[in-house]
C-alpha cells in the first residue's frame, strides 16, 4: 500500500489525460498571448502556433514562454485576484497554468491536429464611425537610443462645448512598437502648459514620463494591447468640459527593431463616440483623483509606506464606484485601495507587483460595482524600494539613490489613483 501513495497523490494532483499542444496548450496560446506576439504586435517574438510549426522540434521561443508562463510573469496582468473582479482579465487561471507545467514536463507531446478546438473569442465590439478621429499633426519616429521612448502628444481639438462620450478607442498606428498608451483630459490652463512644451521640443509631441507635465491633469483611459475599446452600458457617458485639451502619452518600446532598422512612423488615433449636442446621459462617469501627495522616500530605505484615508460623511445618492486607475513610478512596487464600512473591509483594487510599463485603467466586473456610502472610508497605500538594488535605469546607467518626492518628472515618484465614479450628470 506506501508503494502506491505516490502514483495515487500523482493522479490526484494531475487529473486526466495528460496535456498536448493541440488539444491543450495551443487554445490558451491564442486566447491569452496573441495580442502581444502576432505578426506586427510588440512581443519580442511572433508565436507560430499552426500545425506546420510543430511538425518536428517545438520553435525556438517555446522553452522562454513556458518558463515565463510558469513563473507568472506572462501573460502581463497587474490587479489581484484578491480584490474585486476585473473585466477583460488577460490572466491565465491556476488550472491552466498548471496545464502548461504539466505539459512541458512530459516533454511537450505535440497530440494530433484534429484535436484542436479554437479558443471561443471574445465578443467583438461593434461600433459605427466614430464622431471624433483625432491624432497628431504628423507621425513620430521613436528615438532607437531610448529602449523606452515616453512621447505626449497635444490633440488638436479643443472642444467649444461639453462633449459627452458614450465610448472611446485607442488604435495604435505601430503596433510593432506601441507598449501602451494613456489618455489625460486638461483644462484650459494645463493645455496652454503642453502648448509651451510642445513648442520648447523638436518634432511632433515632447517628451514626457509621470503624466504629461502640467496641472489638473484628469486621467481618462489607458490602453495595453489586447484590450478593446471602452463602451459605456446605455445611459452612462463621460463629460469632456468645455475648452479641454486631449494628450495621448504613448510609450514607444524600440528592443524588437534591427540595429540598423529605420523606425517607421507612428500616429496612433483616438476615437470618439459621442451623444448629439444638448442631449444627456442618465448617469456620467467621471474620475475621482486620490493621492497621497506628501510622499517622502529617503535614500537607500527598501520599504517605505505612503498612506491616505479618504472619509465621505454625507454623500449624495447613488454614487458608485466601478473601476480604477492606479499610478505610480519606477520605485513603487505595490499599491492599493481599500473600503472599511463600520467593521467590514474590502480591497477594491490592488496591483501586488507594481510595473511602470504594465499600467492601465480597469473596471469592475458590473456586478461588483461599489455603491459609495455615508460614512465609507477609503485608505489608498503605496510601498517604495528606494534601494540600491531598485533604482531605474537612464540611458543605460543606473541611478544612485536619492531623496524622492512627489513630481511628474522621471526620478520623481507619484502616489496616485482615479476611481471611476458613476453619478447624475450634473455632478462635477
């Protein structure tokens, strides 16, 4: 009977057939990982998934996925499952990730074609025309000495009158070389601020990190690939005040170009999808800043916390909370927002691992949204590693430590989180 525990545990552990690329693997390759590694995407490498492929030896990038898929790394998805859920997961659940491992130490069998089920696709998003194309003046070539190039670009429209929008899109023009990209709403006076910096810097755009280095800054939408356009449920629309400006920052990532490769071009577009003039929707979104701006992280200290409490005695009815974009810099490593009513607490969001280059905005699965009630408390928690270790890397030369405080410059660091927030449409 001991000589059998260990092939029952085995069984137990690893239930049914064992996995092969077609039947198994193949279906959670295309579901999770194309967006990034399809011909023309920002994967380092393209993903050959079809039968003649795998005719003989797996392709060469296989043994780097596998590895990446195993240690959690791949696909990128930041939010916690220990949180609220979040629409549009990109995440691989532990069953098949297990499913991966377990594969991979049986040597990868191949299985038969004809086992192969194409993965179901998400629903695609159908919409008309858009109301509203807008782009730069003219394309930007990344600069190839800038493994990550951070460019803002000023839109030229300047919105004579509210505009509510009702779905928004970002559609990157290169998208070989576009990691992600974030949308900021200014007012008047932050867009006369990237007008003068717009002028100070050569070429379309300027450059930019933290945000897009102004004032009042309203953080609208992010986009990492894969992710589909934002349609609003019936009813609900975002206000664009009157005299806004528009910046889309774009993160260029040039590592997957040739050494002597001439960087194409890009002018990635936002679309707009817009309610006619004067009509209203039944409730509007709009994003709430919380921040912890005192931020004070000494030289050299691994591990320091920054933390707010947000306290709302008297709100007004039928306010709720249904997503949230969290932000930091390059020293964060974990951030985090959290709801106490009386005894109960509840994490809304958390992003455990912290990374620059993986940040988006996300929304809550809809029957997750958060009603906001009197008396809620809301405490929004940073940690920093201002380590040796932990500094970032300009130019290729890394940082020494040093003192860091709130900006919106690269070495600044930020503590800094939108929660979208649904209300009447009269709310501001």
């Amino acid at each position: 009977m001991r000589t059998l525990l260990p092939l029952l545990l085995a069984a137990a552990c690893d239930p049914g057939p064992p996995p092969t690329y077609h039947r198994d693997v193949r279906p959670l390759l295309e579901a999770h990982c194309l967006g990034c590694h399809d011909e023309g995407g920002i994967g380092p490498f393209v993903m050959d998934l079809g039968e003649e492929a795998w005719a003989g030896r797996p392709p060469a990038w296989v043994p780097s996925a596998v590895a990446a898929i195993e240690a959690g790394t791949m696909p990128p998805w930041m939010p916690s499952d220990d949180c609220l859920p979040v629409a549009g997961s990109r995440q691989l659940s532990d069953a098949e990730r297990r499913t991966v491992r377990r594969w991979a130490r049986d040597g990868m069998p191949v299985g038969r074609p004809r086992t192969y089920v194409p993965p179901a696709a998400a629903p695609a998003v159908q919409l008309e025309e858009p109301d509203l194309l807008l782009q730069a003046e003219e394309p930007y070539a990344a600069d190839p000495t800038r493994p990550d190039d951070y460019r803002c670009f000023l839109l030229d429209h300047d919105f004579p009158d509210d505009t509510w929008v009702r779905a928004l899109s970002v559609e990157p023009d290169r998208r070989e070389l576009v990691h992600h990209v974030l949308l900021y709403r200014l007012d008047a006076a932050g867009g006369a601020e990237a007008e003068a910096l717009d002028a100070r810097d050569p070429g379309p755009g300027y450059t930019c990190y933290g945000g897009p280095g102004t004032n009042a800054v309203d953080t609208l939408a992010g986009w990492a690939p894969g992710q589909q356009p934002e349609v609003y449920p019936d009813g609900i629309a975002r206000r664009i005040a009157q005299g806004s400006r528009l910046v889309l920052q774009v993160h260029y990532n040039t590592l997957n170009l040739e050494p002597d490769e001439a960087v194409p071009g890009d002018q990635t577009q936002l679309a707009l999808w817009t309610l006619d003039k004067g009509e209203l929707p039944e409730r509007q979104l709009i994003s709430e800043p919380l921040a912890v701006g005192n931020l004070d992280l000494p030289p050299g200290d691994p591990h320091v916390v920054a933390q707010k409490h947000f306290d709302y005695p008297d709100v007004p009815e039928g306010l709720q909370v249904i997503g949230a974009g969290p932000h930091m810099h390059q020293l964060g490593t974990s951030i985090r927002l959290e709801r106490r009513r009386g005894l109960d607490r509840r994490c809304l969001i958390e992003v455990p691992d912290w990374d620059f280059d993986w940040q988006q905005s996300y929304f809550f699965e809809q029957e997750a949204w958060q009603d906001l009630q009197d008396g809620d408390r809301y405490t929004l928690t940073c940690t920093y590693d201002n380590s040796a270790a932990h500094q970032p890397v300009v130019n290729g030369v890394q940082q020494e430590p040093r003192r860091v405080r709130w900006g919106d410059g690269t070495l600044d660091e930020m503590c800094l989180l939108y929660a979208f927030v649904l209300g009447p449409p009269g709310l501001r």
